[in-house]
C-alpha cells in the first residue's frame, strides 16, 4: 500500500502545480531541466569532487585487496587515507578519506556512534583478514575450513576465499555500497536535517550562496548525494548513458535496469534527482522532499534486489560449482550487509535493522559457512529480504 500511496502524492504535487501556473503565481511550478545542469550567472552551481574523490579512492582500495603484495598498513592507508598509499598522487593529497564517511550519516549514526564504530570496525577487520588469513594461501587450495583458492568449473575465474568460502574483497565492495554510498545518499545529503541546516533555507530563498562558491548550500548538499551516485560518469549531466561507470552503486542501477523486471528505474532514481534539484531552485520544498523519498524507495530497492539475486545466483550452483556459488555469496553479503542502511519512505528507519542483518550474517557465517549453507537456508533468506520490498524472489533472483 506504501508503495501505491507515495506515487499518487507526488501525482497530486504535480496536479497542483500545474493547476497553480492559472493564478499566475508560479509558486508551486517546478520543470526539471533536459539533463542535470544548473547554473547561476551562467556559471555551473554543481560541485560533488569530494563523492568523485572518495568512489575513486573506494576502485583503488578493492584493486589493492587483490594485490598479495599489499600489506595491511598499505590497505588502511588506503581506506584512512594515511601514508600516501594510493597510485594516484591527486588522493594522496586529498584531505577526504573513506573511512571517515563510512556509517557517519546525520540520520542514522550521528547519536548512534556505537553501531558506526563497530561498522567501521567490521571493514578494518575484513581487511586485516585478506592479508592475515587469505594472502598466505593465495596457491592453496581452498576446503572447508581452510582459506585459498577454489576455481570456477570449467577452467574459470579463480576466488581466493577465507576458511568459510567469503572472498573478503567483495565484503568490503558491496559493503561500501551501503555503508559510503547509500548511508551519505540517503541519510545524510537527502536529509532534511542538511538540507535544511542552520540558515540553509533563508539562503536559499534569497539565493545567498556559500562563501567563495556559486551555489547555496541547500543545492551542493542535493549534488553531494547526486555525486554519490553519478560521480564518475563521463556525462554526470546525462548519467544512464554510461550506467556502470564505477564497481559501486552506479555498476548495480545498471545492473538492475538491465533485468526486464525492473526496467525504468534507472530513469527514476534520475529524474527524481533532477526535480529535486530544480525544487531547489524554485524554493518549493515540498516538491524536493518528495523526490527525496522517491530516490530513497528506489534506491533501497537496488540493494535489496541484488541481494536476492546473488543468494538466489549462489542457491542454484551450491551443489554443482562451489567457486561460482562462493563467489555468488560473497556478492550477496555484501547486500546484505548494505541492507541496514536503506531508508524506508516516509520514516527514518531502514528496511532492515542493524540486528536483523547482524542475523542473516550469521545465518550465512555460522559453523563453516558457505561450505554448510543449505538450499532452504538462502530461500529462506530471499523470502524474507523480499517481503520487505514491492519485488518477489522470482523478480529478482533471474
């Protein structure tokens, strides 16, 4: 019902809007530009280099959990951005780092430090492990209880995995999706407690801009969450042309759109971010928070369907390729873990608590891990994730 009812609201804002252009107000009247670009004095008042910079960080953090000749120090420097670790001499010299924005959003972890340091603790430990546990078995073979390599059938991909059958590497990947990418979205950039910060909304209706830059901070805290999401893409301002663009949640809209199930949502989460931002400008408020709940819906959906995908992936070769059902797996941790920080429409909780994915973690980990999961256990499991969401298993899952 929730998710009929939310279409219909913002329905009716844009019935209302056009009905108000009759009184000649236009106060109400909200056009989102071709494509996203916003300017002032013909100059641009986008910005998100900081969300550009920490996705950039983010591909040289999973590359290097890859490189057996990276030590643990090498790793945290890349994650804390300490020690000039990076490749690029640019990220070196950036004061952003990924660690510091990791479950850090107003909403959820700003009075809750203990779940954000115990966040940032589970991503120190999964990177102290890879070299720890999994480096030094990099040419033994993978079993049940013992970490290494295990091969996809028929002369495939090779996975390095841990005791379980977790390659650590996509636990940092697909955790950093929720943990980076959604959590500073959707609970800090698209929150009202930003947005609407301090005299952000008497500047913005009087169009005060920042000291030094050319937009007011209620449009660059809009563009940070866009930057989450588009920060890489060679056209930011026409995004879904290059979908795909980053191994973060850019790669996974793509992802999904390509599904016939799910085609459309791409352009969705765009044009949500598109009226948004043009509420903005037009100082209709109103109009912007319901395409921030339009962003949230769906991009919490993203991460809940490619969790039951993989654990459906993994399901139907657990018995016939453990390689590719382990690999499978370890994708599907890794949105499942990123499921405590969706937004539910019209609340400030997630789909998931913390403690509900802390279960499913331990459903997928315990005794021997992937070498024990059963078949009824990752149903189990898609049934659940699903119910939360407008999808079913079969959706999602193909």
């Amino acid at each position: 019902m929730k998710n009929i009812i939310l279409p219909l609201f913002v329905v009716s804002i844009v019935f209302q809007s056009c009905s108000n252009d009759d009184d000649n107000t236009g106060t109400n009247n909200v056009v989102a530009p071709a494509t996203y670009e916003f300017t002032r004095n013909g100059a641009t008042t986008i910005s998100y280099s900081g969300q550009t910079t920490r996705i950039e960080m983010g591909e040289e953090l999973i590359n290097g959990l890859k490189d057996t000749s990276k030590s643990e120090e090498d790793l945290d420097g890349m994650f804390t951005n300490t020690g000039d670790k990076f490749s690029d001499a640019d990220l070196n010299a950036s004061t952003k780092s990924i660690r510091s924005k990791t479950a850090a959003s107003t909403d959820y972890f700003s009075a809750n430090t203990t779940d954000a340091n115990a966040i940032k603790a589970d991503f120190d430990a999964w990177i102290a492990a890879q070299v720890g546990e999994v480096y030094p078995n990099w040419d033994v073979n993978a079993a049940s209880g013992t970490a290494g390599k295990i091969q996809e059938a028929g002369g495939g991909s090779t996975r390095y995995v841990n005791a379980k059958g977790l390659e650590y590497n996509q636990a940092v990947n697909k955790g950093l999706i929720g943990a980076l990418m959604v959590d500073q979205a959707l609970n800090n950039y698209l929150s009202t407690a930003v947005l609407d910060a301090g005299t952000n909304v008497a500047d913005n209706d009087t169009d005060t801009v920042a000291e030094g830059e050319n937009y007011t901070n209620m449009e660059h805290k809009w563009d940070e969450a866009y930057g989450y999401v588009y920060g890489v893409n060679a056209d930011p301002a026409n995004p879904n042309a290059d979908l795909g663009a980053d191994s973060f949640l850019n790669k996974y809209i793509g992802r999904v759109e390509g599904d016939d199930d799910f085609v459309g949502i791409a352009d969705e989460i765009y044009q949500a971010f598109k009226l948004g931002r043009a509420a903005i400008v037009a100082k209709n408020y109103t109009v912007r928070d319901a395409q921030a709940e339009i962003i949230r819906e769906k991009i919490s959906e993203i991460i809940g369907i490619r969790a039951v995908y993989y654990l459906q992936q993994g399901k139907n070769v657990l018995t016939t390729d453990k390689a590719a059902a382990f690999h499978d797996l370890s994708e599907g941790f890794g949105f499942i873990y990123s499921l405590q920080f969706t937004r539910k429409p019209g609340t400030s909780a997630p789909y998931f608590t913390k403690s509900e994915v802390d279960g499913f973690i331990t459903t997928l980990t315990d005794g021997n891990g992937f070498w024990d999961i059963t078949e009824d256990a990752l149903d189990t499991m898609s049934n659940t994730i699903a119910g939360k969401f407008s999808f079913t298993v079969a959706q999602a899952g193909s």
